[in-house]
C-alpha cells in the first residue's frame, strides 16, 4: 500500500467481494488484475501473476513509474493476453497525499476558501485523468460492478 492512501470505510467488504465477483463472472480464471483505486494502490493483482509482475518492475523500473507501467500493460490485457484487467466500479482508497505523480492535486481555491482535489474520493466512480483509456471506469458500465462489462 502506498504510504499516502487511506482505506475508505468498509472498503475491505468491496474489495472481497470484488474479488469474488472477478472469480464467479470468470471461471476459467482469466482476469489478470483488479483495479479498486488510483495508482498502484488498490491493484489486486493473481498470485501466480507476481513472480511476472516483479521481473517487469524490475527491468523497468528506472524508465517509468510502476503504475503507469502496469497500468499501461494491463489495458491492452485483453488484446495481447486474452486475459481481462477489471476496474471495479468504486473508488476504495483516499489518497490524503497533497501531490500526486500522475498530477492529481489536493488544495484550497485561493478564490473561494474552498477544499478541491482532482483524485477521486471514497467511493466515486475510478476516473482520473492520469490514467490510460482501460484504467478507469466506462459510461457504458453504470449498471454492473466492474469495467469491461461485456461478458456480464
């Protein structure tokens, strides 16, 4: 878990049962990693993924952030693995960070006094702008848990 995200209040229960929504929506097991927030936080990614995970880090991880690596490979899954990368619909973890490295920011409008923050909150639907097109949740899903919702 990154050092500046927060659980949202019992997101662990979505986490679980996102996960057994992953499983029971794909028998044969085929979806590669599960998104429930922002950046590397929150990626719920297949055991026998990681030893695969770790090597890419490694010969990787002086050229680009982690997350947008991963995030990166992971939205073309489907494409080149046949294996689904699911974005679970809410938002789990608040990031409390004042910066991000994908340029979300939280602060105060000098104008008006007011708290803003440009990441989403606990429970919003995973859109952010620093993000690639398969990371973050489609219009098109509103009415199911995870995105692609084409095979529910």
């Amino acid at each position: 878990m990154e050092d500046d995200f927060e659980w949202c209040p019992g997101s662990l229960l979505h986490v679980m049962n996102a996960i057994q929504l992953a499983e029971t929506r794909n028998q044969d097991k085929s979806w590669l990693a599960l998104r429930t927030s922002i950046g590397l936080n929150g990626i719920v990614v297949r055991c026998e993924e990681l030893s695969t995970l770790i090597a890419v880090g490694e010969l990787k991880r002086d050229s680009t952030p982690l997350d947008s690596l991963y995030g990166g490979l992971w939205s073309n899954a489907e494409e080149l693995l046949g294996r689904e990368y699911l974005i679970y619909r809410h938002n789990l973890f608040s990031h409390i960070g004042q910066i991000s490295a994908k340029g979300g920011e939280h602060g105060v409008n000098p104008g008006t006094g007011a708290l803003y923050t440009t990441t989403p909150q606990c429970f919003d639907l995973i859109r952010y702008v620093g993000l690639f097109l398969g990371e973050y949740f489609q219009d098109e899903c509103l009415q199911h848990p995870f995105t692609p919702c084409h095979k529910m």
